[in-house]
C-alpha cells in the first residue's frame, strides 16, 4: 500500500497565521532551519489509483494540488478520493470537507457515531454538506473488528479508540466516551505489512501500545515537546494533556514508548508550530535523530 503525508503540522499549521512565537517567526523570516508544514492529513492507497483521505484539513486545497495523482482528470469534475476517514471532530480534520462539497455524489465517509454525534450538532458539517451532495455516513465501531472500505482491497483497517480530547463544541470536552477519537491500525493483507496512524494521542494504554509494537509503521502526535510549551510561550492557557495530546520529552512521554520499540520505524505527526524539534538545528531535533525517530513531512510517501 502507499500511504501520503498529505499535512504533518498540527492546528494552525506552521507557521501559523497569527503567531510570533520563535518557531513561527524564525521560519517565516528565514533565520532558523525549518519547513513549513500544513495540517494534518494522510492519504491511503491499496493500488496507487484509489485513495482514502484520512481527515480533511482546512488546508486541503494546497494538499490535493501538490499531489498531482490525487487529480486524474478522467472527466470534466474529477478524484481519485474515494472514500474518507475521519478520526475525530477537532477543527483542523474536518473543516477541509466543507472544500470538498462540489464533489458530484454523496461522499463516503467512516466515523465513530460520536465523531457523527459531533458533527451534526456542536459543528454541524455533515448537515451543511447535506444541502450539496450530502454524504453516506458508514459506522466505525470501537470494539476493534477490522473492517474494509471496497476501493481499498487487500487493506484491511481496524479502528483503535484512544483516549485523547474532544473538542470545545463538543459535549464531550472533559468527559470523552470511546469513539471520539480513534487511532487507525490500517494492514496490508499482501504484504502483510502494517501502519499505525494516531496524530491525537492523550494516553498510551496497553491495547495501544500492543498496536503500536506491531506495526511496520508507526505515525504519531508529535504535538508538543514539553507539555507547558504552549503557556510557556504565553500562547495558551491549556497544557497539551488538556487537549489530549501526550508530550515527547517527559518520563512516560512519546519518545520514551517509542524507545522501548524495536520492530516498527518511529514517525512523528501532527508537530506543533510551538515544537522545538521543528528547528532542525535544535538539542531537540538532534535527540531525536539519536533516537531514530522522524519527523513527518508535507509531501512524505511511505511504501508498504
Ligand atoms: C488539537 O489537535 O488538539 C486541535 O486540533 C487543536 C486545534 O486546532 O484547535
Ligand atoms: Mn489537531
Ligand atoms: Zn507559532
């Protein structure tokens, strides 16, 4: 399967309209190493023709025009998305749907029924896009039956409830039930290869970190390095843990599990404009290369 780094960034991207941290500034005016990034996507593919969008960035008009394959121009309104994934309700995976409304059918969308719950209510995409073409909502359960999408065959995915944050408009802020954000075990029956997919990441429980040892691949939330960075910057009153995401740094943090992993290669999404490990000349960046953990891109591809 080919997997696309559509968006590495997290909310806001980097740098991010508004901000002045030193990340946001130093890239922006050239006085630090350091690639801007949009935000978080991926795109899947069993054949290299058909491909499912895994969330749907406010960025995503930039995204499907870097991807050339994305636009096969078979006819005069044209994709090769064929299906889409959304693994929870945040603003930054969601809003690129409202983008994607002249598409000429109902889109195929898999979520969670709190994911759904969402968005018909507190954000209510899905009933905007029901006044254009509408979409077909298909369930994801959270018990962990794998499941198939038909222009994907020989993938075989498995959703993996995770516990992390819903989102401000959510009933569930503070309080999440299972099913509001999920990480994605997707499987290449073929190769027999597989990648784990979490850009929101609160707490790495055991059935978690199973997955995560098993995987060819591992993709996951590279949000913050500490978790005051964003109050440190005077950014955010919120640590990262309110907002459901795990730091890298801290005892327990990311870089930690992923140090007690041998078997999959360790790829970071979803980094946050405030994330030191951004500035490739950082201590940060360079421990991370020591510990052979990698930084998503925008543009990435990934074989498996
Ligand atoms: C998150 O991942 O916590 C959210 O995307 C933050 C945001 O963009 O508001
Ligand atoms: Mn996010
Ligand atoms: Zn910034």
């Amino acid at each position: 399967m080919y997997i696309h780094v559509l968006g590495s960034g997290a909310g806001g991207g980097f740098p991010q309209w508004n901000c002045n941290c030193e990340n946001c500034k130093g890239v922006r005016a050239g006085t630090i190493k350091a690639t801007p990034r949009t935000q978080s996507s991926i795109a899947v593919s069993a054949n290299g023709s058909d491909w499912i969008l895994f969330n749907a960035s406010p960025d995503i008009k930039r995204q499907l025009d870097d991807f050339t394959v994305i636009q096969p121009a078979r006819h005069v309104r044209d994709t090769a998305i064929t299906a889409i994934v959304i693994t929870d309700a945040q603003i930054d995976h969601v809003t690129g749907l409202l983008t994607l409304r002249e598409h000429n059918k109902p889109w195929d969308i898999y979520c969670t029924d709190a994911v759904k719950g969402d968005l018909t209510t507190g954000f209510p995409v899905f009933n905007i896009l029901g006044h254009f073409r509408g979409i077909n909502h298909h369930e994801v359960a959270t018990d962990q039956t794998p499941f198939s999408i038909p222009t994907a065959e020989g993938i075989e995915f498995t959703a993996v409830p995770l516990l992390s944050n819903a989102p401000p408009y959510s009933p569930h802020r503070g309080n999440t039930v299972p099913g509001d954000n999920i990480g994605m075990n997707i499987k290449d029956t073929r190769s027999g290869k597989s990648l784990f997919y979490a850009p929101g990441l609160g707490v790495a429980e055991p059935h978690v970190l199973e997955y995560m040892r098993n995987a060819d691949v591992i993709l996951v939330d590279g949000t913050v390095w500490t978790d005051d960075e964003m109050s440190k910057e005077g950014i955010s009153d919120k640590r990262a843990s309110e907002m459901g995401h795990l730091d890298q740094s801290s005892d327990g943090g990311i870089m930690s599990i992923l140090n007690a992993m041998e078997k999959p290669r360790k790829i970071l999404i979803h980094i946050n404009n405030t994330n030191p490990i951004l500035n490739e000349e950082s201590s940060q960046r360079a421990t991370l290369n020591k510990a052979k953990i990698e930084l998503a891109y925008d543009g990435m591809d990934i074989e498996l």
